[in-house]
C-alpha cells in the first residue's frame, strides 16, 4: 500500500514538472508574439521602429482552481521608447490579430491642448498643464489616455479630434493679473477643468511638491463634476492663490481668493461650487470648560488644562491661517507619570456635544504653514460648525 501511493505521488510529481515546463514554454510563446505585434502595431501606426523595455502578458481568472486561477487572457501590454518617449503599447499575442491600442501621443495631445487653453485665456504668464486625462467611445469600446489604431492625431486642430471626446485637466499659472472667462465656449462642454492661479513661486513649489509626493492623485478624484477635488484643492492652497476657475457640464465657477481677517488670523469660505460666501467666521480664546471634554475622564486622570481655542463657522469649506504665536500654548507635564494630549470638542451636524482625543485622521485638520517672509502659520481646516481645542496633561486611568 505505501509502495502504491508513493508510485502515485510521484507520476503526480512528474506532470506537474511537466505541465510547469509546458506553461511557461507557452507564456514566453505568448510574450515574445506580443512583443512582434507591439512592433508591428507602431510600425504600421506611426512608422517607427521603437524600443521594446518589457512585455506583460494579461491574465484572467477564469478557473476556480487556485494553482490555474491566474490564466493569459490573450493579451499584452508592451512598455517601449522612442526618441526618449517611454509609452506603453496594448495588443493581441495571437499572430493573426495586430489590433491595438497606445497612448505614445499623448504627449502631443496634452501640450496641443495646453496651447489652445492658453490661447482662449490670453494670459500673460505661462501656462502650465499638470493632469491630462482624455476618454472615449469608439466601436462599443471606452478607451482611456489610449488610442486604437485607427484613430492618430495628425498635429492639426485639437477641437477637431477631440470633438467626440471628454477630458479631465488640471492646470496652473503663477501671478497672471487675473483669469479671463472660459464661459459659452461650446468646446468646453466635454470637459472637466481645473485652472489655479498662484499668487507666486512659493505656492507654485508648494503644489508641486504635493504632486511629487502623489498626496493627490488630482485624475482619479477628479469626479464626473469636478468639484470634490476642487474643493479640496481650494482647502490645501487657498492662501496660495489669487484666483482659480473649475469648469464642469459646460458651467464655470470663479473664485477670487480675498482673504477676511480676525486680527493676525486670517480665513476663506467658499460654497459648494467653490465661490467666496463672504461668511464671518468667530474665532476666541477662553478658559476651558471641563464639562465640555467630560468624555476624557473615561480613559484618563485630568490634572490641567490649556486655555481654550474656539472656531465657530457656517460655511462647509472654511480654511484658517494663525499665526503660530495665536495658536494655543500647549502645557508641560508637571509630573512624571503624566503626558500632554490636544483634545477637540465639537458640535456635531446632529446639533450633539462630542469630544475626543485629537488625531490629524479626524475631520478637522490642522497643518504648519510658512510664507515668503518665513512666518509660520497653523493652517487650519475645521469640518464642524463649532470647535473647540484646548491641551490637556492627563494620566492613563488605572482599570479596576
């Protein structure tokens, strides 16, 4: 009986081998056809000969068998250069089907698009195009930053080709007077477009080094309307900006970021669509009110207070910049078993008290800011309509 079942275990052993070799003799089949229609594709396409860098076969899972859950469904995605362009190359591993898709033009495209932006605006400064996003329908299909082979832009009028497609932009200027209207241009109906215009270099290198850290991934939050992540973009950068445009279904939204003051302290408010509501904003200090933070008694000893800092606000976006200095002093532990922790109290939407430990996870955030003349701020962005922070030195409370 043993003898037999190792005599099984090991012709189990032996088509396994088998089948393993066979699988991947047939992957690099299908690997080195998918690099030939790559080639072939941009050869017929564009007349060029470039580069082959990699090719990823696609897989499907097609089979509920762990081991052959991962199949090739047929497909290659090819990377390639040309002339220092990196681009990436869709097609077929079958001989017989040299259909495809590339986005090798997209370059083009982007700056073609940035020029006829540039134009309609008649800026005095540069303009800049940080996201380009372009998607369409063609034979039952939705193609996105990739086009078939059939379709190629010649490098004339970018209305003309893009005229059955929609796009997502983002773009930037620094320190243009003032953004001229896009409004009742026709073109512009397909489009979801984003356009901020820096007060200077400092806010520019401060938008660009978010986009380097990928902190905002501007096209994949860019909504069908756009104006979540304009919003957003309005919160991050608002005191680095003179003015900005969203332009989403054919209507346009301006904003002019004019800045209202509570002493050193100043604050923007916009609505829903991103447009100054001109709200006022309380901002006062006090004596913290223990019943205000008797939530923290659950977990911890409370041995002192800061004083209080208040916010009370009526628009749904609402950004702050104190001075550091304004900014609630937080206090030393007195003794060594004790720690200090920021404490929020808020009203919720609800009209209820809540209060916790303060976490920059949380809905209201708060960030260090610097201007050009090197002052330091707290940029605050508070979510509730009432707030209130102070600093506590508490104790972990001992469990009974």
């Amino acid at each position: 009986m043993v003898k037999k079942c190792l005599l099984i275990l090991l012709m189990l052993l032996c088509m396994s081998a088998c089948t393993s070799k066979e699988e991947k003799q047939e992957l690099d089949r299908e690997k080195q056809q998918g690099t030939a229609n790559a080639l072939l594709y941009m050869k017929d396409k564009y007349g060029i000969q470039p580069t082959v860098k990699e090719t990823h076969l696609g897989y499907g899972d097609a089979s509920p068998i762990p081991r052959l859950k991962r199949k090739p469904d047929g497909t290659a995605w090819v990377e390639m250069m040309y002339q220092e362009r990196s681009f990436t190359v869709n097609v077929y591993t079958d001989e017989n089907n040299q259909d495809g898709s590339d986005d090798y033009q997209m370059p083009e495209l982007q700056e073609a698009y940035r020029k006829r932006i540039e134009a309609s605006l008649k800026l005095d400064t540069d303009l800049h195009i940080s996201a380009f996003d372009v998607f369409f329908q063609y034979k039952g299909a939705w193609y996105q930053n990739v086009f078939p082979k059939e379709i190629k832009y010649d490098g004339g009028d970018i209305d003309a080709f893009m005229k059955d497609m929609y796009s997502k932009t983002l773009l930037y200027t620094v320190d243009e007077p003032e953004l001229k209207t896009l409004q009742h241009r026709k073109d512009l109906n397909r489009t979801n477009l984003i356009l901020l215009n820096f007060t200077s270099k400092n806010g520019e290198s401060d938008f660009l080094h978010e986009l380097a850290k990928n902190e905002i991934s501007f096209i994949d939050n860019l909504s069908d309307d756009g104006i979540f992540i304009y919003r957003d973009l309005q919160k991050k950068f608002a005191k680095d900006l003179k003015d900005s445009i969203l332009i989403t279904n054919g209507e346009e939204y301006h904003t002019d970021y004019t800045p209202r003051f509570v002493g050193e302290i100043c604050y923007y408010t916009f609505d829903q669509y991103g447009r100054d509501t001109n709200d006022t904003v309380n901002i006062y200090k006090g004596k913290a009110n223990p019943a205000d933070f008797r939530d923290m008694k659950k977990n911890y000893e409370i041995h002192a207070f800061s004083e209080a800092l208040t916010i009370e606000k009526a628009s749904d976006s609402t950004v702050l910049y104190m001075p550091q200095e304004d900014f609630i002093k937080e206090i030393p532990p007195s003794q060594e078993d004790t720690y200090v922790v920021l404490w929020q109290s808020f009203i919720n939407r609800d009209g209820k008290q809540e209060s916790g430990e303060f976490f920059n996870t949380s809905s209201t955030k708060i960030s260090e800011y610097r201007d050009e003349e090197g002052r330091y701020y707290k940029k605050i962005v508070p979510a509730e309509t009432s707030i209130t922070l102070c600093y506590a030195e508490v104790s972990t409370r001992k469990t009974e």
